[in-house]
C-alpha cells in the first residue's frame, strides 16, 4: 500500500518509508540506501525533513557516499524551512568545522534552536553539553 503511494509521489508515504528503511523494523530490513531513495523523491518535492535527513545521511555516510557538500546543501535547505535536525546537524559541522570554516558562535546558535524544537534527537543537548563544558569552546557560559 505504501509503496504504491509512494509510487504515486505521495509525500507522506516517501517519508514513512525513507523512515522505516532508514531504521528497519519487524516488516522490513534495515536498508539505508533504499531509504535515501525515498527521502530523495520527497525532497524533489520540497519537503524539509526529508531534506534534513538526505543531510544528515551525506554528512555520516549513511546510505549514501559520505558528502559534506552535498550534506550542506540538503541541511541548509531544510534549515531554512525550521527543520530542528537540520540545526543540530548544521550545528555540529560548525562545531567541529567540518566542511566549514569553523564557528563556534553559529554551532551554538544552531544547536540551541535544536534543542528547544521537539522530536530533535539529542545529539543538540550533547553537543551543547560538551561546548559548555569546555570541550569544544572554553570560557563559553550559557
């Protein structure tokens, strides 16, 4: 049923599927490269979190060949319509200058917008943690 909606260029069913892939589950293996395919026809459609999670996927070389070009492009799209993964991830590449010059201010920003969106995983709590710690950017308070 999904796959036919799918099919059909049914948005939501792109993104249930890209979901279900990306992770797997009891009805399906796990199958990152197949979840990329329907994040990607999601995202020719606009859709802000399927681009988040295209950038996320480029950025750790998940499904898809590490590229953090490529990454960048998809997070800063989907950054630009409030998507809170995308911030987190932007955040970290900040962070640590991944693919950009790095920018401590900008990765505390990013993340905490991250941190206060819901359903954003908590990597945006952690990363904040350890800049405010001291690991990543001493004499920073919050």
């Amino acid at each position: 049923y999904y796959n036919q909606l799918a099919s059909d260029g049914e948005v939501a069913a792109q993104l249930a599927l890209g979901s279900l892939y990306l992770t797997g589950s009891r009805l399906v293996d796990q199958d990152p490269a197949r979840a990329a395919t329907y994040f990607s026809l999601a995202a020719n459609s606009d859709e802000a979190s399927a681009h988040a999670q295209l950038g996320f996927m480029y950025s750790h070389g998940v499904g898809l060949p590490r590229d953090i070009e490529a990454a960048l492009r998809h997070l800063e799209i989907a950054h630009s319509h409030g998507e809170g993964l995308a911030a987190a991830e932007l955040g970290r590449l900040y962070w640590r200058g991944i693919g950009v010059k790095q920018n401590m201010t900008e990765a505390v920003e990013l993340l905490k917008r991250a941190a206060y969106e819901p359903h954003v995983h908590s990597a945006a709590h952690f990363y904040l943690g350890e800049i405010f710690a001291g690991v990543g950017f001493p004499d920073m308070s919050p």
